[in-house]
C-alpha cells in the first residue's frame, strides 16, 4: 500500500513540474498540504519527494521548502521517458528529432568501438545478427523491429561502453512508445545492413561508421 501511495503522488508532481505547473524554483506545497490534498499519509510524500530529488526535479531543504529545478540542467535520461510516453499523446517533433539524433550519435560511435573493442566472437555474433536482420527486410518484415533493436544491443555491447549501454535501454523504450516512428526509423537496406555486419566482423572501425552512419541518418529527415 505505502509504495503505491508513493507512485501516485510521485506520478502526480512530475507531470506538474514537467509540464509546468511548477516552474523552475517554485517552491512545492509542504508535506503536510500536499497530503491533505491528495488524501495520502505524509510518509508517502516524503517517499515521493525523495524520489523526485534522485531524478534531479527537486532539492529538498531540511527545515525550507523544497523547490522545483531545472530538469533541463539537472534531470537524467529517465525525464526523456517521462517526457516521451507520460502523457499517451505524440510527443513535440522536436523531442524525437533529440531522440533520433542522439541514437544515431550512439549508434555511429559505438559501431566504430565495436570494431576495434569487441571480441572475434561478439564481432561474429554482430555479423549473424546483421545477416539476420538483413534478409528480414525483404522476406519476414514482421520480424524486423526485434532483429534490428538485437543487432544494435550487440554492437553496444561490442563497443566495451556502459554508458551508451544504458543510453540505449532508454532510447529504445521511448521509441517503443511511438510504434509509427520507431517504424519510420526501421532500416530499407538490406545492403546497408550486410555492410555493416562484414564491417565488424572483420575489425573494420572506418567501415562500421560509414555503414551505422549510413543505416541511422537515413532515418532522421
């Protein structure tokens, strides 16, 4: 009971804070008001509280207010889903153009580091996946969403780079969200694809970004 207290009054002041309602340095209701207002015991709110300041949307202030930041300068990838899926509506076209790019930034790099990093049998694995994925575009497109999200889990994987690791578990689950850009973003080149398999597979770092570069800016627009 207590944590699902905590998620309602955690989910109800992030919508307020990133959608505006309370803006950068507004002091939030104190405890006591805010678990009038919503009916909730106050070790709810101060649990919810707690896990706004870990995402970076507040600072609380012992003995002071606790007041809203700049999630822009302060928030992590978890504000990108907020963002992305909170609300059920199309996100602005100007957060999926950050989305995209920022994938294609990821995926150009961590395509280069898989070459040069990986192990011959994550660079094979790279090459079965690619192979894999290419021959779905033309004969199962059905398949093709879950063998391009495996091929690019393995080239991250391959680049050695936990950032870009996690980066790519929220990518990936904020373009779930919108299934008609993820499938606008989808790969037509079977060729594209292959290269990019051979390209790892045979520790190529030039050849892998050329190909990832072609592969992802064909998706940006």
């Amino acid at each position: 009971m207590g944590t699902r207290v905590s998620d309602t009054v955690h989910d109800r002041l992030r919508s307020d804070i990133l959608e505006g309602r309370y803006g950068p340095g507004d002091p939030l209701p104190s405890e006591r008001v805010l678990s009038d207002e919503l009916g909730v015991h106050r070790h709810g709110v101060r649990e919810a509280l707690k896990r706004l300041q870990q995402a970076g949307l507040v600072r609380i202030s012992q003995g002071g207010a606790t007041r809203v930041l700049d999630w822009r300068d302060s928030g992590g990838l978890e504000v990108l889903l907020d963002l992305a899926g909170g609300s059920g509506a199309e996100p602005p076209p100007s957060l999926m153009r950050d989305v995209i790019e920022m994938r294609a930034s990821i995926g150009v790099d961590a395509a280069r580091r898989c070459a040069e990093r990986a192990s011959a049998a994550d660079r094979e694995e790279v090459a079965r996946l690619a192979a894999e994925t290419a021959e779905a575009i033309d004969a199962s497109p059905g398949l093709l969403d879950d063998q391009y999200a495996a091929l690019w889990r393995a080239i991250v994987i391959g680049s050695g780079n936990l950032a870009y690791r996690l980066a790519l578990n929220s990518l990936l689950e904020a373009l779930e969200t919108y299934e008609a850009v993820a499938a606008e973003l989808l790969p037509s080149s079977a060729t594209d694809v292959a290269a990019l398999g051979d390209a790892i597979s045979s520790g190529d770092p030039s050849g892998a970004e050329a190909a990832a570069r072609r592969l992802l800016d064909a998706g940006r627009g």
